[in-house]
C-alpha cells in the first residue's frame, strides 16, 4: 500500500479545480502537454481565486492589537451544514430568509466563513436544483454556488457501507459517493458515526478490516476517509477478566476504544474527526475503568492529548462549545461557539498544527421551531468567536 501524502501536491490542486476524480485526471495528464496542464488552473472562478488570496490575507503570525498567534487562520474557518439544516431545508417560496444551499452559502460567506462541511445533500424541493443534488449533476451545481462565493467543501458526512463484507450493490453506492466529493473538491469523506457501537475489542478488529479496507478504496480515489466520533467511542475497551454468561470478557486493560481503532487501523487510509463537545462529554463520563483484577482504577481522558500523539490523523474538528450541566448526565448542554466553557484557547494552542486542522463549526440545537433565522444567526456568533481566538501571549 502506498503511503498517502498529507499535503496536496500540484497535481491534486489541479484535479480539484477540475472538479474530475483521479482516474479521469490521470488520463487526461497522458493526453496533453504539460504546458497545456497547468492553463485551466487560471480559469477558475474570479470568487473562489479571491477567497484563495482572502483566507492568507489576515493569516499573521501575530495580531498586535490582540496579542497572540491567530490560533485558527482565516482559510481554515468553516461549519458543518447540519448546523444550518433548518435553512437548507427552509420552502423559498414561503420565506424571506436565506433558503436551499445556494442561497444559504452565500449567507455563510458573508459571516466570513471560508468552508464547509457536508451532512449530506439534500434540501427543500422548491430551492434551485431541486429536492436531492446526490449525484452527478447536483455535484456540478453544488461546486459552481461554492465557487460563487468562494467556500471550499472539505468533507460529508454521507454513505459508509453499514454491510462487511461489501455487497456490489454498497460498493457501487459508495464509488458513486467519492465521484460526487471529487467534483466537489473534498479533501475528506466521512460519516457521522462510531466505527461501531460495541465495547468489545473482536468487533473493533472487523471495524477495522473494514475502514481499512474502504480508506484503500476512497485513497486510490485521493480522498481522507474518515470517521466522526461521539463521547462512547472514548469509553473503555472490554478485553479481559470474568466473562459474562454469552463468553464476553467484563472489565478492562484501560484501553479506550477508539484508541484502539487508531493502532489497529492504517494511519495512510483512515482518518478521524474529533467533535470536541463529545470529547469533554466522555472527559466527564468516562474518567474511571473496572481493571481485569477487579479494581477501580481512574484514568481521565484528555482530548488535547490524545490528538497531539496522533495529530496528523485528525485533519478535521467539530468545533461546538457547552455550559456545565449536572443534570443531563454529560457534563454540558450545548450552546454556540464561544459562549460555553470549553477551552478552546488551550486545546487549539496545544494541538498547533493549524495550517492542517480545519475545524468545523457544529451547533446540534440551532435550528428554532419558533425563531426562523436563528441558525444563520448564531453561526454569526460562532464565526465571530473562532475568529477571535488567540494564543496566549507568554
């Protein structure tokens, strides 16, 4: 298996601005002159060239009116569309407020939003391209409004194959899904959910044959798949001590379980995002485990840290913020970016790599039943709040 390179080479910034998927642009290499390569790189869209020079504009080392390293640089600023489902979702033809994708990247861009992430591609029937743009071309249009307003798509959370092994019918199902991201431009393809749900190393191991042998797939394809986690995937792996009446082993060595994934996995063809909430939930729910001698033994888990020992593998973040809770069971109730407790501060400054990262802005409960534009709005809020995050000056 050949190692995957993290940073895009020439050849795949080209392939993306071509919107075409490797094969295609490989072909396409074989037939014309490398002088004549290099030429529709000048053809893109006057918007989404003003953005590249937009997102390095203000990308200092230092602001000196705030002090500190600007922790997440202006290119690097983005939101998964779940945040906004409620507009994307929202009957142009009933409202005044921004509707279906197109009309709600252009509000996303005027926040100063620089990407985006997908939660799959579906919207209101009556927005421009209809109901579903899951295909072909609906990806053609989906990348046109981006390059209108000059964002960039880094992931989805769309299409894993639930079955292992694959049937033909998932397979093709998910090569249609990786033709979609590469005219899209994705970087990343992923899903909104736990490799497995289950405590037991055995399942973990078929979760793995599983993503590694998808991550081959999408890799050959120039894609990071990757898989998004919540706070019961940092709960501890049952691998040992007295079994329970069905043979399965009742305590633990320690061992996280998505830690596990991570060694059992390869690092060139599996990827994940860190939903930072979900981090600092399992941080409060999960601080103490039953050893295989029966003990109780603690071990608090620390986001920051299990990122730095495996930075690279995390390209993308949920970047969603919380106020202490002590009666939900998690530790938080979520609110918008900026206005919890988390720290944000420490964890990007600890982290670093902030070239690489791009965290997402994520808000579960921002869409209102009673107050239309508030999504939109506190994606405001949360732009604004990612934006002002600084190192601390030493």
């Amino acid at each position: 298996m050949t190692a995957f390179n993290d940073e895009s080479g020439t050849g795949d910034a080209l392939r993306r601005t071509l919107g075409v998927n490797r094969r295609r642009f490989l072909s396409t290499c074989t037939a014309v002159a490398a002088g004549a390569i290099a030429a529709p790189v000048l053809g893109a869209s006057p918007a989404l060239a003003q953005d590249r020079g937009r997102g390095h504009e203000h990308d200092h080392d230092h602001d000196h009116g705030r002090g500190g390293h600007v922790l997440v640089p202006p290119g690097k600023r983005g939101i998964i569309l779940y945040t906004v489902r409620d507009a994307t979702a929202r009957d142009p033809l009933a409202s005044d407020l921004p509707s279906g994708f197109r009309e709600v990247f252009k509000q996303l861009s005027r926040h100063g939003y620089s990407q985006v992430e997908f939660a799959g591609y579906n919207q209101h029937a009556n927005a421009p391209g209809g109901a579903s743009l899951e295909s072909v071309a609906g990806a053609r249009l989906l990348r046109s409004w981006l390059d209108d307003y000059g964002l960039r798509a880094q992931g989805n959370h769309g299409f894993i194959p639930s079955s292992w092994p694959l049937t033909s019918t998932d397979l093709d199902t998910f090569k249609k899904h990786l033709e979609i991201a590469n005219i899209l431009g994705l970087d990343h393809m992923g899903t909104g959910g736990d490799p497995t749900g289950s405590a037991y190393r055995a399942d973990w191991d078929v979760a793995a044959d599983k993503w590694n042998a998808l991550g081959a797939i999408a890799h050959r394809e120039g894609l990071k798949l990757y898989t998004h986690n919540h706070d019961a995937a940092y709960g501890f792996l049952l691998d040992g001590g007295p079994l329970d009446d069905q043979g399965r082993p009742t305590r633990s060595s320690g061992i996280r379980k998505l830690e596990y994934f991570l060694k059992v996995t390869d690092p060139r063809v599996v990827w994940l995002e860190m939903d930072i909430f979900w981090a600092h939930v399992a941080q409060y729910k999960f601080s103490t485990y039953t050893a295989h001698d029966g003990s109780t033994r603690k071990n608090v888990f620390d986001p920051a840290g299990l990122v730095v020992r495996n930075n690279k593998r995390y390209p993308l973040f949920h970047a969603k913020d919380g106020v202490v809770s002590t009666t939900n069971g998690m530790g938080y109730d979520m609110v918008p970016f900026g206005t919890g407790v988390i720290d944000y501060t420490t964890f990007f400054s600890r982290v670093g790599k902030r070239n690489y990262h791009n965290p997402m802005i994520e808000d579960d409960n921002s869409p209102s039943a009673t107050d239309p534009a508030q999504s939109l709005r506190e994606a405001k809020i949360s732009y604004d709040n990612l934006a002002a995050l600084r190192s601390k000056r030493h």
